[in-house]
C-alpha cells in the first residue's frame, strides 16, 4: 500500500512552506484567519519561540494555529 502524501487545500507541504504568510492566510478558513488578524497572546508568543529554538514542543493550546512553517 503507497504512503498518502499530506496535502492541504489541493497543495503538498513543499508548496504550503514556500507560501508567505499573507498567502497562507487566503487558503484558511474565516475563524483562523481572523486569529491572524487580531495578533497573539502572550502564551502564543512564547509557543512559537519555543518552536523556532527546539522544532517540537508539547502544549495544550487547542485555539493555536499551526502554520507550514512550525
């Protein structure tokens, strides 16, 4: 049996990776790119520099956006 490759809206993950942030935001639906818009909380700010030091971090923010880049 082949392996499913992992796509989102129609467009694999290299494509997904090489999208801007304003690119990725049209191919979201209205809840999450409103998120966007509004900016982040402290807690999601100290997620994404944990992200950007080690790559995986274990949290329990539900409401948070996983975006091609993490």
């Amino acid at each position: 049996m082949a392996k499913k490759e992992f796509s989102f809206r129609g467009r694999n993950l290299e494509e997904l990776q090489a999208l801007s942030l304003e690119e990725f935001m049209e191919l979201l639906p209205s809840r999450e790119r409103r998120s966007f818009d509004r900016g982040f909380d402290d807690t999601k700010k100290k997620i994404i520099e944990k992200i950007e030091k080690k790559g995986k971090v274990k949290t329990h923010k539900r409401d948070m956006i996983v975006t091609p880049n993490m």
